[in-house]
C-alpha cells in the first residue's frame, strides 16, 4: 500500500482491528491510541496532513520525525483528559486506517486488513486505553495527570535536523504543501537568522517585516502569548503548517 497523501479518503478501522495493533500500553510505535478517537471508527475521512514530523515546543528539541502517521481532519475533544480544550490535530498511524481508492467509494470498497506490521503479542483491551491516558505513578484519587499524544511526542518521534533536505520532498510529494510555500519558508528561516546575527540590524529587519506585512514579529519575546490562551491554541493548531 502506499503512502497516503492530502486529500486521500479512508475509513477508521473498527475497535478491534485497532486494539490488536497496540501493546498492553495502548500504544503503536510508543503512539498513544486515545479514547476519544474510539468514536469514529467506521467512518470516513480524507486526509488533512501527512504527519511525517512535528514540533516539539515542550522539551525545546523542535523538530521531530514521525514514520507511517498522518493528521485527519479531526481535533482531540479533550474528554478523556479532563476537558482539556487545546483543541490538539490527533496523529493516526495508517495501521489504523483503510485506503480508499478513487474507484472504490462508489462501490464501499476498503482494502483488507494486515497485521504483517503489528506487535507479536498485542493483547491490549479497551480498558487498557483508557488505563494509558494516565501516568503509570500517578493516584488516581489525588494525582489528576494526564498522558497523550502531545505529552508523550518525544516517545513516539525521532530528532529530525533542519537540513535533512528529504522531509522538503516528502512535505512536496505528500501534497502538504505547494513549493512556492517551501522557499518562502527558506526565505523567512534566512531572514530570521540574519536578524538574530547580532550584528545589528535585528531591529531594523523585524521593523521593516511589520511595515511590510502589517502583522507584528511573529517571534517576539514576551508574557502575552503565556497570558493568551486562545493565541496558545492558535499555535498549537498550526503544528500541521510548520514546513521548515
């Protein structure tokens, strides 16, 4: 099978077929498989983003690489984690989905099910998912701490340098984004850089950047994004643009 690209349709495969993919953590490849995400097996979605990296704003390591995931167009609702309303795009591994072909979806045809990929003793229950959302020390009467996708990125991604020029190609082939959108944010990387040279011209390129776009720095330092949450979602739902 492969890859699946923007714009693909596929069907959520069912609770079972999902559960045997994970181990007794509820995880593929140390991915978490969330609860909430049990809701739309069956149902069909196209796909938003290839998920073959990320960023990591937590431990400061930035980019991360992440193989056979992609992003739907769905968002965690945050139930099984206390409400949490970040709003995060959930990863879905493509063992958890079925390829439609172009052809097919008249006809409700999927391709089958293989388990060529999954672990020898996959024995998880849906118990266990729900289990997985919690720390292993934590007290549940107590404790109220959460695991996820987002908490756990580290664990399920591998450092991804800037230069390896092969994510560009996979960013251009997968249909994540156009060229034009890659060298500009070559562009932008560049004059970034040179405004942080320390040579005396930083003030000067971000004041020439907000004349010219009408937008502040976007990389300004400060309390306000810390004090925003709504600017604090709006980052994290631009994870998927990130290109360089």
């Amino acid at each position: 099978m492969r890859k699946l690209k923007v714009g693909d349709w596929v069907e959520v495969r069912s609770k079972e077929e999902i559960l045997a993919t994970l181990d007794k953590r509820s995880r593929m490849g140390g991915l978490p498989f969330m609860p909430q995400m049990f809701q739309y097996c069956g149902q069909r979605f196209r796909v938003f983003k290839r998920a073959h990296k990320t960023c990591d704003f937590l431990y400061g390591t930035w980019g991360r690489r992440l193989t056979g995931g992609v992003h739907l167009d769905l968002r965690c609702d945050g139930e099984a984690y206390g409400s949490c309303q970040n709003g995060c795009l959930i990863f879905w591994k493509e063992a958890w989905l079925k390829q439609i072909t172009a052809s097919e979806q008249s006809c409700n045809s999927i391709l089958p099910f293989s388990v060529s990929s999954l672990p020898p003793d996959s024995t998880c229950t849906e118990a266990e998912v729900w289990a997985g959302t919690r720390p292993g020390d934590a007290n549940d009467s107590d404790d109220l701490r959460y695991t996820c996708q987002m908490t756990d990125v580290m664990k399920f991604t591998t450092l991804l340098r800037w230069w390896d020029f092969r994510q560009y190609v996979e960013d251009y082939t997968s249909g994540n984004v156009t060229l034009g959108r890659i060298l500009r944010g070559f562009v932008y990387a560049g004059y970034y850089s040179l405004s942080e040279a320390g040579i005396g011209l930083g003030r000067a390129l971000r004041w020439l950047y907000e004349r010219l776009y009408g937008v502040p720095w976007p990389r300004s330092r400060g309390k306000y994004l810390l004090g925003n949450p709504h600017l604090c979602r709006s980052l994290s739902s631009n994870l998927e643009n990130w290109s360089v």
